[in-house]
C-alpha cells in the first residue's frame, strides 16, 4: 500500500453519540441525550448517533432481551424525533470498525488511564477480579465509537466528561505517535436545564434504568398514570419553592424537579421558579406531572407503534449500518497505513 499521507488541519463538523442497549430507556436519556440529539438534526452538523450494543455485553445480556432492548432503543429514537433519513442511526455491532479501532485503541491507552475511570471504580467495586475485561477496556472503544466516523463534537452528559476526556487522550496520543494530524480533538457538548436527571427518590443520585427501584425513575415505557403517579410520589421536603436559584442550594430533590421541568418546557431553572416561587409542591408536582405527560405520552405511544413492526427497525438499523460503514471503512483502511499494517488482499 501506499505510504500514509498526513490528515489536513481542518475537520469536517461532525457528531457522534450513542446510548447503550441494557435496559429499558428513562426520563434522564430523553432529557440528557434523545431530545438534545434531535435538536442537534438542525444545526446544519452530520449526526450519528448509535445503540452500542457491544459495549452492553460487558455485562452479561440475555441475547433475547439484548435484541428486544436493541430495537427498543432505535424505536425510542425514532420516536423522540430522530429522522433516520437526516441522521444515520444504526447499532455498533454491525459496522466492524468499531471493533477494529477499538483494538488499535486498546494499544494506545494505557492502562493506568483505564484504570482511574470513575465508571470502572464504580461498576467492579471491591469485585474487580471477577469484572470482565470489556469492562475494564470499553473506554478504549468508546473513543473508536467516537474516532471512527473522526467526530467533532459529543453530545454528553455530565457522567461521561471523563470518557471524553481520554477519547481526546488517546487521539493526541495516536497523533504524537505518529507523527500525524489524523484524529480531531473531540469536544464535548454539555448543555440544557437537565444535562445530568437525578433519581426521583435520591436527589444525589443520577436516574438509572439499573436502579432496583422502579420509582426512582421515569420510563419512557410508562404510560399516563404511571409517570403522574411517580411524580406525585417523588421525594421532595416541606419547604416551598423559593424565590431564586440559590434558594435550591441545599435541596437536591427539589432542584432536580424543577431542572426536569425547565428541560421538559424548554425554559431556564431561573425562569421555573420565578414562575412557582412560593408554590408548595402539593401544588407544582401536578403542573410537572401534567407537563411531564404531554411530551412523553406521544413519544411511547410511537414507540409502541414502531415495537409492532421489529422488521422495520431491523431494516432502518441496517440502512443506517451500510451508511455508517462508508464513512467508517477509510478511516479505519488510513489507520491501518499508518500504524504499518501490510494491506494486501484484494476486495
């Protein structure tokens, strides 16, 4: 093959997110990613966004529910208002780059970057000897996720900054090693009231699809009553919403309803309690819930719509799969020239 030849300085915009398949979707990846990623559809930006289902299995899926969680999650997308014809939506697994990159990737980082992501801490505990090596090693190909398609730009929540971080680590170092200006560094969006949705009984903690309590969370399986009812039930304390924002301070559960207002009717925190100041939350949870309901009711009831029809999902993830790997496939194929690998079967 013919010797690499260097990247020029500039880089084509582009975004790249994904959300991972594991469990059913929440309020906190309507508001922290889905209703962000189609906002960004408007921004004259490429988007691409993905169900990373590879990074799933670093915990054990049941390969039917990880299939049925798959399709749900493209359905939730779509549903949320991700046009498959202006965006490219697809699943990791079936765009090898990922996994190729990844590899290239797993030899750039080291592993003592691997070894202070917070996540890692967090989900192998005092465990870490029986955690997989996935586990250990996804960051790795959350940057290939990232740098396959050579992404601009992130959409991300607060929790995924270090992630972030390291994807831009390991391409400055890939550049420095090689003498290359061939991965952009990256840079992350964090915007929006509720960039990071807390749980609805721990204001400290964020909102889980993993948490065992399903009143700690809104999903956007629930139906009407469902989501009212959960509101209503939300933890919150005696006091009434004050007059400004440092008001909240000290009171995580009530800061977190009134940010998941804000974000849901498209107004600042500011704004929210200027408009309830002094309101009890006997009388504000009803006015969130009932907001709550009216954007998320037509988003499950689209998803269900589209749940009815698994072989039309089927077809827009691999419609998007074949759009994904045509952008993928010669970065990955310059990668390779650059690293040294010998190129030689014919296609």
């Amino acid at each position: 093959m013919s010797e690499p030849v260097q990247t020029p300085q500039t880089f084509t915009p582009r975004i790249f997110s994904g959300i991972q398949p594991s469990g059913g979707l929440t309020l906190g990846n309507y508001l922290g990613a889905l209703k962000r990623f189609v906002e960004k559809q408007d921004e004259g930006i490429e988007t691409i966004y993905c169900l990373v289902d590879m990074h799933a299995i670093t915990v054990w899926q049941s390969p039917a529910d990880l299939r049925r969680q798959t399709r749900e999650g493209a359905a939730a997308f779509i549903a949320a208002g991700i046009d498959p014809k202006r965006s490219i939506l697809f699943n990791q697994s079936q765009v090898s780059a990922h996994a190729e990159l990844g590899w290239i990737f797993n030899c750039v980082a080291r592993m003592g970057w691997m070894g202070r992501m917070t996540q890692w801490k967090d989900k192998a505990g005092k465990n870490s000897e029986n955690a997989s090596l996935g586990l250990f090693a996804y960051p790795a190909l959350m940057a290939a996720d990232i740098l396959a398609y050579k992404a601009t730009h992130v959409p991300v929540g607060e929790d995924q900054k270090q992630h972030l971080e390291l994807t831009r680590d390991i391409a400055a170092k890939f550049n420095n090693d090689y003498g290359v200006n061939f991965f952009p560094i990256t840079e992350p969006v964090i915007e929006g009231a509720a960039t990071r949705v807390m749980s609805l009984r721990d204001g400290s903690k964020k909102m889980s699809k993993s948490d065992p309590s399903d009143q700690s969370r809104i999903n956007l399986t629930d139906d009407a009553d469902a989501i009212a009812a959960k509101i209503r039930k939300a933890k919150t304390d005696p006091e009434p919403l004050p007059d400004t924002l440092d008001g909240l301070k000290d009171r995580p559960e009530a800061r977190n309803l009134v940010n998941i207002y804000a974000a849901l009717a498209g107004l600042t925190p500011a704004a929210v309690v200027a408009e309830h100041a002094g309101a009890q939350f006997g009388t504000f949870k009803p006015r969130l819930a009932e907001l709550a309901v009216s954007v998320l009711s037509p988003i499950t009831t689209e998803m269900n719509r589209l749940m009815a029809d698994p072989a039309e999902i089927d077809r827009i993830l691999g419609e998007g799969s074949a759009r994904a790997e045509a952008i993928a496939r010669p970065i990955l194929d310059e990668v390779y020239d650059i690293v040294g690998m010998v190129r030689s079967r014919q296609v």
